[in-house]
C-alpha cells in the first residue's frame, strides 16, 4: 500500500515559517512604518496612503493602531481592500473563494482589471514568502521529529475503509483458490486478518506539496517523491499556482458557456496544464491502494477539483486528518472534516474512507500551551 503526504500551509506554519496571511499583512504595515509615513507611498499602484490623512491632528505615530487608520488608506486593488479590510481574518483558501465570488459577478467590462488585481497580488504574495523562505534556509533546520515519525508510522488495518479491506480480502481469496491446497474462505481470511490488528508498511510515499516553499524537502527518502503541485517560487519551469480550483461547482460551467477565456484565467485546473505535476498525481493513484494523511492542509473548495479525485478514486483506502491542537481543549479536527465532506459527492464513502478521530493526531503535540 502507498501512502499520499497531503501538505498545505499549516505545515509550513509548524516549521515556524511566517507563511500565513496575517504574516504577510503584518509585513505590509511594517513597510509602511519604516517609511515614516513622511512622503505618499504607491505600493506598485495598488495601494496608496494618504499623506493628508497622517498629517491631521488625529494622527499619532507613537500610538499607531493599524486597524484604527484604514481612512489613511486608497485602494487601487479589490484584493489588497478585501485583505486589509477584514483586518487579518483571512487565509488563503478565503481569498481564493472571494476571488471565484466576484469573478461570477463580473462581466466582460471589468474581467480584465479583476485579473490584474489578482495577478498583481499574487506577485506581491510571492515576493513576500521568496523572502520568509530565504530567512528559513539561513537557519540549520531539519526534520521535526514527531512529523517524521507520522510519514513513516506504518498504516493500520483499523484505519482502512470497509472498501479497501473487502478488495484487499478479495485479492487474497484469488491468490488461496490459485494455489492447490491453499484455499480457504474470504470470509476466513477476513477475520483472521481483522483479529491480526495488521500493520502496513508504505511501498513509497508521495508528498504533495500544495505550498510554494521547498520545507517539504526536509522529509525527503529513497522511497519517496515530491510533487510541488502549485509550483515553487521563482520557477519558470514550474511556477505558482493561486487561484480556484473548483469545477464541480454549478457556477462553474457558466462560466465555461460565456466562451471568454479571460474568465478561465486564474483556474487552478487549467494552470495545471502548464507541466505534468497533475498527471503524475495521477498515474499514483491509479498504481495501488493508497492512504491520505493530510497535514497542515484545510482541504476547502479551492482545491476542490483535485481533491475530489484523489478522495474517491477507487484505491483511496482511508483519509488520515492530522490536526491543529489549538489548545489542551480545543482542535480542529471537525473544521477539516467538514471541509473534507465538501469534496465527497458520495456521502457514504466519506463515512467510510475519513479516519476517526480516536486513530488521528495532532500534527504538533502541544506542550506547555505553545502554539505555532
């Protein structure tokens, strides 16, 4: 059986990497500070300050709170306002869902600018995490063990669905009945397997990366493979991919009828086209039974398209949440589950494939009430 390492940006986040949107707007008022807001800045045209607005008599720079100056702000950009407006409470599946909900409100007037906001944002995000990236490789970082440890803990037979233990005890049965003397009964076998509390050691692994970073790496061995499914920054071979990723949705063949490429432009599944990442995820799965673990990633409707595939291919055995332990009561375990469920057409194979809780972890095991 293979095993598919489903990373997102709360890995990074673990690795202490200041990845999140909240890092990246703390970034933003920190660029603006260090100018002294003595002079107006254009923020590559999409964000403006007011200098007539700092120098007012209600204006403080020894006693700036960002969120009480918003007025000091012009937006060129409908998703620097949309960010900066929600005031840190963002991620990145958010911004994406917001851009797939204008974009379904606009018409042939305005996609073009929609594009270049969103083009322009994406440049902006990836000349920020370039920077975080650089920092981390300065550091002498290395695996952390307790993640190490999940990549490499052999799959267990409890973990399995009913699907994969049925095929698995048929597989069996063909290999007893072709072997005079050797025949027993699936049921049998069944049983006897159940009662063995079976463990699997993973044939290889793949880790999908669905970051723009590299941490990934650090868990790199001779069994496994990494797929940079969104692209690696700065790579004109294999570069990043922001956008929306949800044909199943309704809207989304609506969109597809207009036949106005512009609005295609910023879809996740039609970027995939531009190397042969996706192919690969899919030649994977169709090798061998395989189990999901799934590791600092949110698993909303943004990669929805992909994941639909992988969660209810045939050979997909069980789907393993590692959660964020919040606090020493609190996790979101069930927030990842119910975005999982949005990806499930097949409700029942949800119920059967999604690990219970009482066989899940938490990615990182909270100690003394640290939280990454």
């Amino acid at each position: 059986m293979n095993k598919i390492i489903l990373i997102g940006n709360g890995f990074d986040l673990a690795h202490g990497m200041k990845t999140s949107y909240n890092d990246f707007i703390n970034d933003f008022e920190k660029q603006i500070k260090d100018e002294y807001f003595n002079r107006t800045i254009n923020y590559s045209g999409d964000v403006i300050i007011n200098t007539d607005y700092i120098y007012s008599s209600n204006y403080n720079p020894s006693n700036y709170n960002f969120k009480d100056h918003l007025g000091a702000f012009s937006f060129n950009n409908i998703f620097f306002e949309y960010v900066i407006n929600r005031f840190k409470a963002v991620n990145y599946y958010d911004l994406e869902g917001f851009f797939y909900e204008i974009l379904k409100q606009t018409d042939v007037n305005n996609i073009v600018k929609l594009n270049k906001d969103f083009s322009s944002f994406t440049n902006h995000l990836e000349k920020y995490l370039t920077k975080i990236e650089n920092e981390f490789r300065q550091n002498d970082n290395n695996p952390i063990s307790e993640i190490l440890s999940y990549i490499n803990s052999p799959i267990l037979f409890n973990e399995l669905s009913q699907d994969a233990k049925n095929s698995m005890s048929k597989k069996h049965e063909v290999w007893y009945n072709n072997d005079i003397g050797k025949r027993r009964s699936m049921e049998r076998f069944y049983e006897e397997f159940k009662q063995s509390n079976q463990k699997f050691e993973s044939k290889s692994t793949l880790i999908l990366n669905f970051n723009y970073t590299e941490t990934a790496n650090l868990y790199h061995t001779d069994k496994s493979q990494t797929i940079n499914i969104h692209g690696k920054l700065n790579d004109t071979e294999n570069p990043i991919i922001f956008g929306y990723g949800d044909e199943l949705d309704s809207q989304y063949s609506v969109i597809e009828d207009m036949k106005d490429n512009r609005f295609l432009e910023h879809f996740k599944s039609i970027n995939y086209a531009k190397t042969d990442n996706y192919k690969k995820v899919l030649e994977y799965i169709d090798s061998d039974l395989f189990q999901i673990c799934v590791m600092g990633h949110s698993c909303g409707n943004t990669d929805r398209t992909l994941l639909n595939t992988m969660f209810e291919h045939n050979n997909c055995a069980s789907v393993k949440i590692y959660y964020h332990q919040k606090s020493f009561t609190e996790n979101n375990f069930l927030e990842i589950y119910k975005n999982i469920s949005r990806n499930f057409n097949n409700k029942a194979k949800l119920r059967d494939r999604v690990v219970n809780q009482s066989f899940c972890k938490p990615l990182i095991t909270l100690k003394n009430d640290d939280m990454y």
